[in-house]
C-alpha cells in the first residue's frame, strides 16, 4: 500500500474533496460542483506548490483531523481556524511541514464557514467526468469524508512558497450581492423589485453548497403559475413560493421552474461561502456593460 495518503481521523461535519469542478456538462444534468470560496482553494494550493487543479478538501464549520502516512506540506486557508500538529500549534494561512504520522488537526471555523486544506500533491481520489470534486445533488465524485477513510495523494511538484503568511478576506459581517436583474424579473411587482433591491436579508441555518437561503420580505409576483423548467446558471437568484430569494451555489440543479429575478456577479460568490447564518444580505441592482 503506498505511503502517499491521508487517514481521516476526524471528518467533521461536512468534509469533501473538491477541485475546479466540472463545468460543460449542464446540457446532461451534471452540476459544475467544485470549491464554493473558490479563491480560498486556489490559494491554499498555491502555498504548497500545487497545481491549480489540484483537489483539496472543504471542511464545514468544525473542520478535520488527519494524519498522513508519510512527511507532507499543507496549508489551510478560507474561513479562519486554530492548526496544530500533535497538539502543537501552526500557522493558518502558510505552508506547514506534518511528518507522517503526526496528526494535523484543523479546528472549529472562529469567523466564516468553510475552511480548505491544501496537501502537496494534491487529494489523488478516481476523477469522474475530468473532475474529483464531490457533488452532493447528482452524488457524482468521492462521498463526503468519514472517520477511518483513506485519502490517496498525487506526487508533489512544485516547491511550497516561502511565506509567512498570506493575506485573505475575511468572512462577511455583510454580504453584498451585484446582481444584474433578469431574466424573470417581469414575473414579479414594482414593489417587489424595489424590496429586493433596498430592503435587508439574512442567511437562512437552510443554506447549503446547493443554494444560500435568505430570509427577509416575500417577493410579490404579478403572474400567476409556474414556467416551465429551463437552464440556471450559477449566482441565479430563484424565488421559490415562499417568496424568499435562494441563490444558486456550486452544487445548483441544472434546470428550475421557478422565475429567476437576478444572477450574482460571479466574483460575489466566494463570499457567500463563507457568511454564516444571520448575516445580513443586500442585493444591490448593477447595469449591464
């Protein structure tokens, strides 16, 4: 058995392996997946000398414990979180050396919710449609981790970079959404679009890698029944009936009968991955260019 690999001693609440994911196949139902704070991932993988689509692991609110095989470079990056190695502690946010069998241990999230862990080499499971990244809606990709699950790893390349520390934003007291309006806003009133657009929100405990849940004022609608379903893209802001905008996430079905009154600015999102429950939402109305 190969010494490359990683022992989950402790998987957390939720624990997945995720990567770029698989974008190019909404047209046979198959979500793009891959990590939600996407620029967190990025950058853990940089910091140990991964290649960009090098899969990592996002941890949810009570973070991992893991104990490699043989001596790697990992780094933890996203939502803030205590690091140690056999109790000791490391830095979050910069390359650090785990012997094998040390066990690293990354603590409970203190702001935000998801925390990634980069290993050189990169987490090495069987990719599925050219992508290792776990899909909770199709179940495509590795099942989320579980105690006593074994994490085969790639062969590392690069060098880790020789920081310190490297900056990252941190989680949301506020999360402003840029939404352009469309294409189903005509299915909602006047009043209902200036409600989305200036009154305040709140980030439902409902939230999940599918779609960020808000709570806040029901949207009126000015047409009765439903559309037929069609193709959502990332960032859409559905309104379900209950009238409370779901914002669509990595995981997001491919297609939805309910009327889309915005889409989130792309580079808007990664934010979203990390706003806890209760933290106010205001969707703010940009032009297009």
């Amino acid at each position: 058995m190969t010494d490359r690999a990683l022992a989950v001693v402790r998987a957390g609440a939720l624990t997945t392996v995720q990567d770029l994911g698989r974008p190019g196949y909404a047209h046979l139902g198959v979500p793009r997946s891959g990590a939600l704070d996407a620029p967190a991932a990025a950058l853990v993988n940089r910091l140990v000398g991964n290649r960009p689509a090098a899969a990592v692991l996002e941890t949810t609110l009570t973070g991992c414990a893991l104990r490699p095989r043989s001596a790697v470079t990992v780094a933890v990056g996203g939502a803030p979180c205590a690091v140690t190695v056999d109790g000791h502690p490391a830095a979050w946010g910069a390359p650090v050396l785990v012997p094998a069998g040390a066990l690293l241990d990354v603590g409970p999230a203190r702001a935000g919710v998801r925390s990634y862990v980069a290993v050189s080499g990169g987490i090495a499971v069987e990719p599925v449609l050219g992508s290792r990244s776990t899909d909770l809606l199709s179940g495509l990709g590795p099942v989320p981790l579980t105690d006593g699950a074994v994490l085969p790893l790639g062969s590392p390349g690069a060098p880790h970079a020789r920081v310190d520390t490297a900056p990252q934003p941190a989680p949301p007291t506020e999360l402003v959404l840029r939404v352009t309006l469309g294409p189903r806003d005509d299915w909602f009133t006047r009043q209902a679009l200036r409600d989305f657009t200036s009154r305040a929100y709140r980030v439902s405990a409902a939230s999940n890698r599918i779609g960020l849940r808000t709570e806040g004022p029901a949207l009126e609608r000015a047409r009765p029944g439903e559309l037929p379903s069609e193709g959502m893209v990332l960032g859409a802001v559905q309104v379900p009936p209950d009238g409370r905008p779901v914002v669509f996430l990595a995981d997001h079905p491919t297609t939805g009968g309910y009327p889309v009154i915005a889409v989130v600015h792309p580079t808007d999102l990664p934010a979203a991955a990390q706003a806890l429950p209760g933290t106010p939402v205001r969707f703010v109305a940009v032009r297009h260019r």
